[in-house]
C-alpha cells in the first residue's frame, strides 16, 4: 500500500467527522473592518462631511490653506492641512477644529473607528469622535517618539523621555517618566 493510498481514507475521515464537529464546537470569530459612518470631500474652499444622522456639515478652508492628508473610520473623519487638524463626529455632528503652530510637520495619522491620533514634531493630538473634542499633549524640546502601539481602546506612545497614553472614552493624554 502506497502513502497516497493510505492519506486518501485518512483525509475522508478527516472531512467527514473531524471538520464538521470542529466548526460545531469552536466559537466562530469574525473580524472585519466596520464601514464608516462618514463620508469626506472637498469642495471649492470647503471640507465636506456627511453621515446618517447629521446630513451634510461644511467648514471652510483658509485662504492658500492646503489639505495634505485625509480619511474616515466608524464615527470620525480626519482632514489634515497645512495649518489645522480638523475633525468630523458624527455622533457630535460638526466639525471641530486644532491649530497646528508655525511649522509644525505631522508626521503620522492613525483613524480609528472611535478617535485618531496624529503626531507631530512637536505634539500628540488626539481626536474623540463621541463628542468631536480635540486633546493635546505637548512633546519635549528633545523628545522623539520611539514606539507606538495602538488597538480599538486606547494608544502607547514611548519616547526617548516617557510613556504616554491615551484612552478616548475616559480621558485624554496621561504620561509617566521613564526610570
């Protein structure tokens, strides 16, 4: 008898008996990115959002202002330009707005499907889609993010100076000195 001989029973076996009591028994997870709540454009001058609930909300452009960057996830949309970060909720239904200093380079831009976190050379930005509110925290003279892990629940960022944290549903920005 063959090795392919003796698989084939094998493997019917398998099929048979093993396959269906393991999807029987095993809790099926099912992982899939949920759909945004928002829609973004741009319109002569203007940064556009929509959602279900709010209908279409607008915010003005500054002149010569320039939209480097932008996106949406669950309940948040993130506009970055050359002088702001904007925010759209839809659960708050309006737009919010962070100025950003005088040459001030974002650097990375997560979105996540309740709050987005943007870094800078110069800050951490958080942005809570629940109530559209903006939230800071200001980076050392000296301080460059290392590392940075984020889930669904919260952020981690490690510095050459401290950990900061972030958490959107119950605060903002906390922080510990490295020892």
């Amino acid at each position: 008898m063959s090795a392919t001989e003796l698989l084939c029973p094998l493997a019917r076996f398998f099929y048979t008996a093993c396959l269906p009591l393991t999807l029987i028994f095993s809790p099926v997870v099912v992982t899939a990115d949920p759909q945004s709540e928002v829609a973004l454009w741009f319109e002569s001058g203007m940064a556009v959002a929509s959602s279900r609930l709010s209908g279409r909300r607008e915010i003005p452009l500054g002149a010569q202002e320039v939209v480097i960057s932008s996106g949406t996830n669950g309940i948040n949309g993130i506009v970055v330009t050359s002088r702001r970060l904007l925010g759209f909720s839809s659960r708050a239904l309006t737009w919010s707005k962070k100025e950003l200093d005088v040459n001030e380079k974002v650097f990375e831009r997560t979105i996540l499907p309740t709050f987005s976190l943007i870094r800078t050379d110069r800050h951490l930005y958080g942005f809570r889609g629940v109530n559209g509110l903006w939230l800071a925290e200001a980076l050392g003279v000296r301080e460059k993010v290392n590392r940075f892990h984020s889930n669904d629940y919260g952020a981690v960022f490690i510095t050459n100076e401290r950990v900061v944290g972030f958490t959107p549903l119950l605060g903002g920005f906390a922080s510990k000195g490295r020892a």
